[in-house]
C-alpha cells in the first residue's frame, strides 16, 4: 500500500502475507457518495489474481501453521488483532465513513465492538467440543471437529468492515484460511485490516483479500475448486446466482442475504418511545442495513398520533458531511442507490401512498451538493401489495401501515418473501413473547432493534438467505464434524472366518 497523501490510499491486492500488484492496471476508483472527493484505488483485480490467492491459502491450509496450530494459540493470535484494530480505530472508523458516506459518529459506535467478535471467538473455539454418542456394543464412539480448509467470504459494502470481520473472527478461530472477496464500492478497509491482522501475527497466506468485481472474482472465489465454504453477505439476487454456482460442487453455504424487517408498535408503547424506536430502526445508515426498519405496522388507535410525530422527526434529522460529528444521517453510497430510492417513492405515489415526510433529493450546500443525500422519507397510506411495501429499497424510505389487532399485525409482518429482522414494541410481556412466536424473522427484538452481539445468532429465512452469523452455530458451521468408532475389544472377529463369530 503507498499513500500518495493524508487522505488518498492506493491498495495493491493482499496475497500471502504481502500487497502484490494485480496482474493487470485497472483500478477501482472510490469516491466519496457525500462529496465526489477521490478517497483512494484498489485493484480491479482478474481471475489470476483470485487464483493466486486461492493457492496462498490452500498452502496455508496444507501446511501446520494454522490449521494444526493449538486453538489456544490461534486464540492468543486472534486476541492480537482485536487490541490492534482497538488501538487504529479511529483510522478505521474514519476510514469507513469516508468510502460508505455514512456519519462518524454511527461507524465509531460499530467498530468499537468488532474487537469483541475475535475476543468471542478465540474464547469459544477453545471450548469446541466433539461429542460422545452411544454405540452398540465393545466400542469408543466419538465426534471431532476438523477445520474445512480454505474458505471464501463475499462480502457487501453497506458495513464493509464489520460483515468481514463478523464472518472472518469465526472462520479463523475454527482453524480454516480464507480469501474475501470486499465489495467492489469499498474494498479499502478490508485490505488495510489484512496488512494490520498479519502484523498482529496471523501467518502468512492465512487471509488473503482479493479486490474486484462480483462477476469475475467473485464468480472465481466460488468456482475455485479448494474453496471449501462460500459465505455470502449480498442481495438475494446475488445469492442466488451464488448457490447457483457452488451447487455443482456441493459445498456449504452461508448467504445473509437482503430483507424489509417490519418494525410492530402496540398501542400501549410510550409514544415517545415508538417514535424514536422506529426512527432508530429505519434511518441509520440512510436505511442501508438488512434489517433496516422498513415497514412500520402501527395500531389503529394511535397512528395518526404517531405519524404526526414520527414525519416531524424525519424532518429534523441532520444530513451533512460524514465527517462533521454533528451528522445524523449520511449520504447513499451511490447515484444508483440514490435513483433507486427516488423510484421507489414516486412508484409508491403512483399507487396511492402519501408522502408525509422527505421524498426527495436532500439539497446542501457545497461540496455536499455532489453527494447522494436522500431526505429522509415516510410514506403513509401503504398497501401490502405495492412495489414500495414488497421490494427491498436500501435507502431512507419507510412505509407506514396501519393494523387493528394482533392478528392483523402479524398477517401483515408475516406476508412478506424476505424473513431477516423484526421488531416488536408493547409493555404487555405475554404478547410480546406470543407474537414472536408466530413471526417469520430469524433476527427479533422486543421494544429495540438492530442490536448485536457476537453471541447471538443471526440470519434470516425464505429469500433473506440460510444459516447464522455468530455464536456457536457459526462456529461449528466453519469445521467439518467427522464420527469416529474405535473397537475395544481385544479380539478382531473375522467375518469370514468358518465357525468363527459369524460363521
Ligand atoms: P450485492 O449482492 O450487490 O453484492 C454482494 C457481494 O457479492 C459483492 O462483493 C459483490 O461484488 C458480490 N457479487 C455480485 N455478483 C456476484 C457473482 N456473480 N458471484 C460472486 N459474487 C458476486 O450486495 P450489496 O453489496 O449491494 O449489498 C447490499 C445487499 O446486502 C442488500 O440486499 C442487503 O440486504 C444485503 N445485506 C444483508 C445482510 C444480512 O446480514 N443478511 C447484512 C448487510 C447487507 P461487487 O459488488 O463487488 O461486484
């Protein structure tokens, strides 16, 4: 990596423990959404370059530094990192801010937990345990978990370091060497931590980071014979191209995929705090999260109240520079996530809904006026069946529905193809935890949203994808669990002797 100033970085691809160039020149530009500004370039990267990193970590795999290494030891590795990544935040924090446009303040409050994913995982992974099954008969029956080799993440630009870091924490605490493919939007962060994880002492070619395009490198990663696991975090399009690619070869998968989480408020919540709650849930990252609060079901009884209230926030919430610790909401990363938005509103329109809040192109003064600012946007008087309501948007655009009782909440939570985040907002414990039952979202929570942990299982069902972030789950997800039976007997019996045992 060469800094051609303070703020311009130029990345070469992170192969075996180096940056090496890229076998050919062309180069992703990043520009800041929030201002056009150049931020930095990465390499456009090819096959070759896929395939060469593919062969650093399988190597890596083969041989015994790693793989065979005591968990304890790759804990301890592991432990390095996340007390560096906690002594650089600032420099990531800003960094990330920079290339997704999203405020300051929102990206520090991210990175500050990631050091706890390594610190979970190289605690867990010491405590992997096989099992011991009952056997019929003189024999040892056990089960052991083995790494599954060279693993190959695909990863989206909405979080760019923490969904890497998230996916990548377990994958080496379970033993295996990994190549990331970052999204071609923000590739910049995941290639600097790779430098700063092998100078935290993460052997050479046991993480590689290839930047380029989904189409080739990304299709590369997943065609790669040695890859033994793709773990996707993208759109459901692009999931399933994924699964498409790697059915052939039969490997697992882990695909976080795209979402429109329902955000549920009873008549009984504090109207301050639905308020609130739903303006958490639906506006940080300008709306770029899965789980992003999109469609907010609110009871009869007080919805007109709340969305007079929840409009006159949107309004008032601050667009600006990411930079400026004043910002509450950033820039969309790009014209086209920006073209989207403002589709999607004036489809929604069409149909009938009404805007009671933004719905426009946010105008700010220089040098702002380049980026890709979206009002903040409420739609009221939506409909199940409209584009707006049915259709992932991944921008500040948020559709307000009105239900009357608790089975109309749920049938209007529930009719949906995507099954990722949820939340739900009552003081009436019973029906809270009744209704979650019934709700199809892998990822709930009750009067909050969008919180994390390590911990704590996540990923979502129908076209939101299959299989979990974090916890044991994944952890066990990243090593393959092989049966052992072993005789105790002191005699072998032949079968095929006459009169013998079997005979
Ligand atoms: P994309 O689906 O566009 O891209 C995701 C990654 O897949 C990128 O690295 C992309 O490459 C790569 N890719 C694209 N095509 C292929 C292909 N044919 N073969 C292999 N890889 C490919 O998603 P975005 O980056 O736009 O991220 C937004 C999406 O991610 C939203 O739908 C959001 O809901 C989802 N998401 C899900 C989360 C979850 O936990 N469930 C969390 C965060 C986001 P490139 O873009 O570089 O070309």
């Amino acid at each position: 990596m060469t800094t051609e100033s303070d703020t311009i970085l130029h990345f070469d691809q992170f192969i075996d423990g180096e940056y090496r160039q890229s076998t050919q020149d062309r180069r992703l530009k990043i520009l800041s959404p929030a201002t056009g500004e150049l931020i930095g370039t990465a390499p456009d990267g090819t096959v070759d370059d896929l395939a060469v990193a593919v062969a650093a970590a399988s190597r890596a795999a083969r041989s015994d530094i790693w793989s065979d290494m005591d968990a304890l030891e790759r804990g301890h590795i592991l432990r390095n990192i996340a007390e560096m990544l906690k002594s650089r935040l600032h420099e990531f924090a800003q960094l990330d801010a920079r290339v997704t446009g999203r405020p300051i303040r929102e990206m520090r409050a991210q990175l500050t937990r990631l050091p706890e994913w390594f610190h979970y995982f190289a605690g867990i992974a010491r405590g992997l345990e096989g099992s011991v099954p009952p056997f019929k008969g003189d024999y040892l029956n056990y089960t052991q978990i083995t790494p599954l080799g060279v693993v190959g993440l695909i990863t989206s630009w909405n979080h760019p370091l923490l969904i890497m870091l998230k996916k990548l924490s377990v994958a080496l605490a379970a033993g295996n060497t990994v190549v990331v493919k970052p999204s071609e939007l923000a590739p910049l962060s995941p290639l600097l931590f790779a430098a700063m994880a092998t100078e935290a002492g993460l052997p050479k070619g046991v993480l590689n980071v290839v930047s380029g395009q989904g189409a080739t490198v990304g299709k590369a990663l997943c065609d790669a014979s040695e890859v033994a696991k793709i773990d996707l975090t993208g759109g459901t399009q692009t999931g399933r191209v994924v699964a498409r690619l790697v059915a052939e070869r039969l490997i697992p998968t882990t695909m976080e995929l795209g979402g429109k989480a329902p955000v549920v408020i009873f008549d009984d919540t504090p109207l301050d705090e639905a308020v609130a709650g739903a303006t958490f849930a639906s506006f940080i990252a300008s709306g770029q999260t899965c789980v992003s609060g999109a469609r907010i079901l609110v009871q009869g009884s007080i919805y007109d109240a709340f969305l007079e209230r929840f409009a006159q926030r949107a309004k008032t919430l601050r667009l600006g520079h990411p930079m400026d610790e004043a910002t509450q909401m950033g820039a969309l990363i790009s014209q086209r996530q920006m073209e989207r938005s403002l589709d999607y509103v004036a489809s929604a329109v069409e149909e009938g809904a009404r805007i009671v809040a933004g719905g426009r192109r946010a105008a700010l003064p220089a040098p702002l006026d380049r980026g890709f600012f979206v009002e903040p946007t409420v739609l009221a008087d939506t409909t199940p069946d409209m584009r707006v309501v049915r259709e992932e948007i991944f921008g500040p655009v948020v559709c307000v529905m009105r239900f009357e009782d608790e089975k109309h909440a749920l049938d209007l939570a529930n009719n949906h193809e995507f099954g990722l985040g949820a939340s739900v907002w009552t003081r009436d414990i019973g029906r809270a935890h009744r209704f979650v039952r019934k709700l199809n979202a892998g990822i709930v929570w009750i009067n909050d949203h969008h919180k994390n942990d390590p911990a704590s299982i996540w990923g979502g069902f129908g076209s939101s994808g299959h299989g979990k972030e974090n916890g044991w789950h994944a952890l066990r997800a990243y090593g393959k669990e092989q049966n052992v039976v072993v005789r105790l007997s002191a005699g072998f019996a032949d079968w095929y002797e006459d009169g013998g045992r079997y005979g």
